[in-house]
C-alpha cells in the first residue's frame, strides 16, 4: 500500500501560516546519496535551510525527539549526521520555539518523494 503525499500532509498553525502550501519532499546526503528523511516542507518554493523535527515524516525517531524531555536546548539534539559520517546540519530553536536543523549548503540534495 503506497500513501500519497496529499496524505501525508500535516496541516496545523505552521500549515496554515505558510498559506496553506506544502510539497513532501525526500532529503539525501550529497556524499553517499543514502536518504536522511522524508520532509514536509512548508512554502513549497525557494531555500532548504532548516527542517523543523516537526515536519519530519519519516524515519519517526527525528520528529519523536520533539517530545523528548531530556531534549530542552538545541546542544541536546547533536548534530545531523548521515550514516556515512558527513554532518549534514546543526540543531537550532527557531524563534517560533520549534526546534529544527540548519542544513549546511551543498551537504545535502533533495529530490521530489516518491514512495519505494
């Protein structure tokens, strides 16, 4: 059974304060082209410079660390680091109080997702 983006959707406050636009998108180490997550992103248009652990579909363990208690300061999340090593982003509290990481600049590539 295969979902299709349109399901996947969260539409919340975020949601709609960005004009009710979103697009899910895949997000991939540049090195080893291996998938990090699967992304919501709001304003389906321009940069990709930060992905909120709220927006993140999948894998679940990125968004379940907003829920952590042990996390209250972005030095508690670490960095993102793909699996073969590169540190793709670094942890930050946007001013909306979301936590989310600020992705280095040609660390990373998204493409449009597709369900495998």
């Amino acid at each position: 059974m295969t979902l299709s983006s349109q399901k996947l959707i969260r539409k919340d406050k975020y949601f709609k304060k960005a004009g009710g636009t979103a697009k899910i998108i895949n997000v991939a180490c540049s090195k080893c082209k291996g998938l990090l997550f699967v992304y919501q992103k709001d304003y389906p248009w321009g940069w990709l410079k930060r992905c909120y652990l709220n927006r993140i579909i999948n894998p679940k363990k990125y968004e379940r660390l907003q829920y952590d208690k042990r996390v209250k300061e972005p030095k508690d999340l670490g960095n993102l680091i793909c699996h073969c090593g590169e540190i793709i982003g670094n942890p930050i509290r946007h001013k909306s109080g979301r936590f989310a990481f600020r992705l280095i600049k040609g660390k990373f590539e998204r493409s449009n997702y597709k369900n495998e």
